[in-house]
C-alpha cells in the first residue's frame, strides 16, 4: 500500500514525533541532550521553522513547531536527525541510524487545540532537564523558543502568564483530547473541531482526518 503523503500546512503549529530505535535511548545523557538542543536550534533557524516546544522522551522526540513552508518541517527533522546521529555515533563509537523509520506529524488547529498540544509536549515528563516547560513557568528563558499566540494569551504580565501556564500543566489532558492529539499524530490527521478539519480537507482536496469506522451507510 502506498504511503499518505504528509500533510503540511505551512503558518499553522505542528505536533511532531520522531522515534527512536527500540532499546535506544537517544537522549540518556546531559552531554547528548545540549548536542541534541544546539542541533535542534540550528537546523530551525536554517529551515525556517519556529519550534515552540520539545521533549526529550526516552524512545522518542516530541515536539510542537510551525513551518514556514511545505518542505520546511521534513528538512528540519531530516537535518537534526541526521546531524545527530553523526554526533551520538562519534560519541558513543557506534555505526546506524538511531530511528525507527519516517518522523509522524499532525497539523493543529489555531487556539484550544493548539495550547493542548503545547500542553501535551510541555507535560510529557516531570523532568525539567527533558522538557521545554522551564522556559513558560518562570525558568530560564530560552531564546530558540517561540511562544505560539495561545500562550501570549494567557495574561497580560509575564508572571501572569507563567501562573496560568503552570496551572494548566498540573492538570492532565482529558483522556479523550491526548488520545485524539495521539490518533491525529500516529495517522498524521488534521487535529481540530469538526468545521476546522473539513476546511482543511477542502482546501488541500486531500483526506485530512480518518474514515468513519464501519461500513458506509446505506441509501435509499
């Protein structure tokens, strides 16, 4: 069966995954994360991608970015992922790739959905050194970063924005909104409410979300 190809919808914030190779743990240790980040920052300013937020997890990066430009977002995964591994094989003396096959994405629409998904890669794991989230709760700030506009309105002050970010993340996602942000990122569906997504597929004329399951229903 041929592959779907990837939708990419250029100005609007992408939930990205990128994973890893079973049993390879890419991001283990301090010195191979600040690689990891420092490619991560260079290859977005290279590709015209802004990356809103990230997260290190042990089999997998995870991340919320906007491209650009169609081809930006895969030559900003090809261009990390690559450069990377180079990076980790010359550390660790080892030969391979360190994926496991083609990068997953799902286009987000502006606004609720959006500041989930941030929410979904910010709270992905309780540990800071893995995680963007330092940098929207009062941490240092990091310059790579760019807070999508579903952050900036949050609150009019820096603290009041942190506040109200920082009580979001205490609160886990609805079961039933991670499990669509996760059903959208593994089909690389359009994640959004209804009218959102039929826009999108009648802009791109492509499929954009998943077939209704069970048989059609019968006319007449």
């Amino acid at each position: 069966m041929a592959r779907q190809p990837r939708l990419v919808i250029p100005g609007l914030a992408h939930l990205v995954s990128l994973p890893a190779l079973a049993g390879i743990q890419p991001f283990a240790e301090p010195g191979d994360r600040e690689r990891f980040l420092a490619i991560l920052r260079e290859a977005a300013a290279t590709e015209a991608v802004q990356v809103h937020a990230y997260s290190l997890l042990p089999g997998e990066l995870r991340a919320l970015v906007t491209p650009q430009s169609e081809a930006a977002l895969g030559r900003w995964v090809q261009a990390l992922g690559r450069r990377y591994v180079s990076a980790y094989n010359r550390h660790h003396r080892r030969a391979g790739t360190l994926w496991a096959g083609r990068f997953r994405s799902a286009a987000i629409e502006p606004g609720r959905w959006t500041l989930l998904a941030l929410r979904h890669v910010d709270g992905a794991t309780a540990d800071a050194a893995l995680t963007s989230a330092a940098h929207r709760r009062g941490g240092p700030r990091d310059g790579a970063l760019a807070d999508p506009p579903e952050y900036w309105s949050l609150g009019n002050t820096p603290f009041d924005r942190e506040s109200a970010y920082a009580r979001l993340l205490a609160e886990p996602l609805a079961e039933g909104e991670a499990a669509r942000l996760q059903r959208c990122l593994g089909g690389g569906w359009v994640c959004g409410d209804d009218t959102f997504v039929r826009r999108q597929a009648q802009a791109s004329g492509a499929r954009v979300s998943p077939r209704p399951r069970g048989r059609p229903a019968r006319r007449g």
